[in-house]
C-alpha cells in the first residue's frame, strides 16, 4: 500500500501476522489498522460477529461495489431463515399486510422499486433545497444556546439534536412534539447495541405517535413530506398508511445516527487535522464554497458514519473476490474499509479535502443508494462552515485518545466530542 507523507497511516504488515481482534474496545477506537490487514490477507472472510451469528465480510473496494449492486445478495431477511418482517402489527388503519420493518432496506425488487420510486417523488433534490434557510437557522440556534459558554459537548448539544429536528421539521412534526422525538431517538442511539427494552418502548411510541399522525394529515394534508407522501402516487398506485409510516420511520431511523456521525466524526477530523481544517475554514472566510463541498465528500470516505452496510444475505451460491458464499449466508460490507483500500485511492489513510477523485462508498452503491444524501449534504456542509464560521478558535478539550467511541456494528462515532473556544455571541 502507498505510504502515506502526511496524516496518520496504517500500512498492512508484511507478513500475515495475527488476525487482528475485531470489534474489541480499541478496535472501536480505530479499525483501520484491522481493516488493512483484512484487505491484504482475508478480503472476504467468515466471522463471528459479537452476536454470535457467523457473517462475511467484505472489505475491498472493488469487491465491495460488486457485492452491493449484486441482485443475488438480498435484502429480506427471510433468507437467512427469519421470520419474513416480523409479525408484529402496527394497529394503523388500513394497514395491508405490512408493518414498520417493511422499509426500504428492509425489501428486494419489484416491491423495493415501487416504494422508492413513490418516496422518490415526495422526498426530491428540490424539497431539499428549499429547506436549506430552515437548516440554517436550525444550526444558529443551537450554536446560540452553547457559544457563550465557551464550552460544549459537540454531540449531545449540536450534532445529535440538529438531525433529529430537521427530519421532525421536513416531515411535519410539529414542534411542540419534537423533543418527544428527541428522547425516543436519544434512547434508541444510546441503546442501539444494548438493552433491546428501552430500544423497543420507545420504537413503539414513535410507531403511534407517526400512525396518528399520518391519519390526521390524510384529514388535513400540509405542505410536509408526510402528506407528500400520502399524496405520493405512481401510475394510480398510492402508500397505504402502513407504508408511509414504515417510511416516515426509515427516514427517521437512516437519516438520524448517520448524520449525528457525520458531524461529530467529520469536525473530530478537521480539530485533528489542523493544516485542513485552516485551508477550510480560509476558503469558507473568502466566500468559496467548493473546497467544503468536496471536502464533506472526503470526510465521509475518511471515517464516514456507516461502518458496514446493512445485512444481505445470498439468495444463490455465488462468489465473491474468490471466496463461495452458500444461500442463507449474511454479507457485511464494510465501508469503512473499502473507502482506505489503496487500489483505489492514492493515500488512502490521508484526508485531503480537496480530493476530487472520489467515488467512495459512504452512502452505499446501487440501488439502495442513500435516499437522503442530498439532506446529509445539506446538514453537514450547513454544521460545519457555520461552526467554523461563528466559533473560529474551536479545539478539542480533550486527548484524542481519551475519547469514547460507540462500538456499534454498523455505525461509526463518537460518543462526546468535548470542545472549547473564545465565548461567542
Ligand atoms: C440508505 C448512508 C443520511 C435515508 C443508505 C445506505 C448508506 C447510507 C450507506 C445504504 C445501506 C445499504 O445499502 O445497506 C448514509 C449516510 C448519511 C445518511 C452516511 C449521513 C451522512 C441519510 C438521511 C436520510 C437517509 C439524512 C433521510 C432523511 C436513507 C434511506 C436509505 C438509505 C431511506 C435506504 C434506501 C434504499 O434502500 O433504497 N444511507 N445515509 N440517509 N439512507 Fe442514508
């Protein structure tokens, strides 16, 4: 692998060595060291996860790719032997057969086509932009409520409540009922890997709360996506009130830990990279946005949010990067891993924000693609440059080493990112 002339770098070991431990403390810390040793000498290999199940993973770029377009790998978990979406009802009215865990990812084609391309409709670039002056003062106010202090633990008092209104806001939550979500979704992030009861009570209240609130705006549609959604039609075809709650959901669910991530793991790289975070915070002061557009890109190929894409499970024997995987067989891919494989980008372990050869695979590839990329975009280019903007001196206030990472499987982040500067207005 190139040997990197900047940044902190991992080049695998000459010999195989020891299989690093996986999914340890200090691998939750930094995986990348494992994960070059799995490019270089297991690519795809079977492993036991934490849980016990036995899963492969995925870790090279091109192998990665392939395995995500690849129709053979599902994403219906009945073909690891699971019961098909469990049978838990929703108890919505004019529920079909469906219920909140029939979601996107969740589904394979022609059902997967038919739902996207209806969210499709209501969940445009464009609905998207128009919200960028809301995001805007989203992100003003909760830097308001910290920038005199001088102090502030980035993820509990910016990047976690910032998603969490913004997705209630787009949806049409209103907002006295926000800081309900709040709690729920700051229940689910905390318990994500742990105790399933909290998890579950607060799953179940988010469930009512979206199916009564989908049943009042069929009444009274907005100019929301939820009644977007509702309205949404393809060829005659509408959701059903079940299926515009599992997507309210899965738009809650994809669209909140992820960007709390992107936040908190995107400004931890600039505060530990200083030379870039200067070139950055210089462009955004000349009023040039481009070095943040494609910097944004490169934070997420450099310790994006999604560690592993979510489960696939072979539908047929088939071969990947040379190994054969039996029906029934979980997949991981690991994204993190493939967006530092050296075959594909020169000094992977370095962060250039300015890279424009990129293609990394933090949103995924394929046909489950990130349906919400461009609100990401939208969050994390508006989170950073205004924190850079209105809180110039921000630095860590704390060792690198002494942060706490979440060791979930599939996210990636920072558990508090503690940080001071000059009191601001
Ligand atoms: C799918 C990443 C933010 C909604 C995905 C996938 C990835 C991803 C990797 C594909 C998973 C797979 O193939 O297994 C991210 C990252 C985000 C982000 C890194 C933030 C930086 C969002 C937001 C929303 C969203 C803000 C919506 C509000 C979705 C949905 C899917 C998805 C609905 C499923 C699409 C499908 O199956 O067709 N995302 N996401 N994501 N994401 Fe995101």
């Amino acid at each position: 692998p190139a040997a990197c002339p900047a940044g902190p770098h991992h080049p695998a070991p000459e010999a195989p060595g020891p299989v690093p431990e996986l999914f340890s403390w200090e691998f939750a810390t930094d995986p990348y060291p494992a994960y070059a040793w799995l490019r270089e000498h297991a690519p795809v290999r079977r492993t036991r996860l934490p849980s016990g199940v036995e899963a492969w993973l995925v870790t090279r770029y091109g192998d990665a790719k392939q395995a995500l377009a690849d129709p053979r790998l599902s994403k219906n978990p009945a073909h690891h032997g699971q019961p098909a979406h469990a049978k838990s009802k929703t108890g919505i009215p004019g529920e079909r057969s469906a219920n909140l865990m029939t979601h996107l990812l969740n589904i394979d084609p022609p059902d997967h086509t038919r739902l996207r391309r209806l969210v499709s409709k209501a969940f445009t670039p464009r609905r998207v932009a128009e919200f960028a002056p809301r995001v805007q003062e989203l992100t003003d106010r909760l830097i308001d409520q910290f920038a005199e202090k001088g102090q502030a633990d980035l993820i509990h008092d910016f990047a976690f409540p910032l998603p969490i209104y913004a997705i209630c806001d787009l949806l049409g939550v209103p907002r006295e009922d926000q800081d309900d979500f709040r709690d729920w979704a700051g229940m689910m992030i905390r318990h994500g890997g742990g105790p399933r009861g909290g998890v579950a009570r607060s799953v179940k209240k988010m469930r009512g709360y979206l199916a009564e609130l989908i049943h009042r705006k069929r009444l009274e549609p907005g100019d929301d996506l939820i009644s977007g959604l509702i309205r949404a039609s393809d060829h005659g075809e509408h959701l059903t009130e079940n299926e515009a709650a599992a997507m309210a959901f899965i738009l809650l669910f994809a669209g909140f830990e992820t960007t709390v991530n992107l936040i908190g793991n995107g400004t931890y790289a600039l505060l530990t990279h200083p030379d870039q975070r200067e070139r950055l915070q210089d462009s955004l002061r000349d009023g040039d946005t481009g070095l943040l557009e494609t910097g944004l890109e490169e934070l997420l190929r450099f310790d994006g949010p999604v560690e592993l894409a979510t489960w696939r499970y072979a539908t047929e024997p088939l071969t990947v990067g040379g190994e054969d995987i039996a029906t029934g067989d979980p997949v991981l891919v690991v994204l993190a891993a493939a967006d530092r494989d050296p075959e594909r980008f020169r000094y992977p372990d370095t962060l250039d924000l300015s890279r424009r050869d990129n293609q990394h695979l933090g949103y995924g590839h394929g046909i489950h693609y990130c349906l919400g990329a461009p609100l990401a975009r939208l969050e994390g280019q508006t989170a950073l440059a205004t924190l850079l903007r209105r809180l110039p001196d921000l630095r860590l206030a704390a060792e690198p080493g002494d942060l706490r990472w979440r060791g979930g499987l599939i996210m990636r982040g920072l558990r508090t990112l503690p940080v001071e500067f000059a009191p601001a207005q």
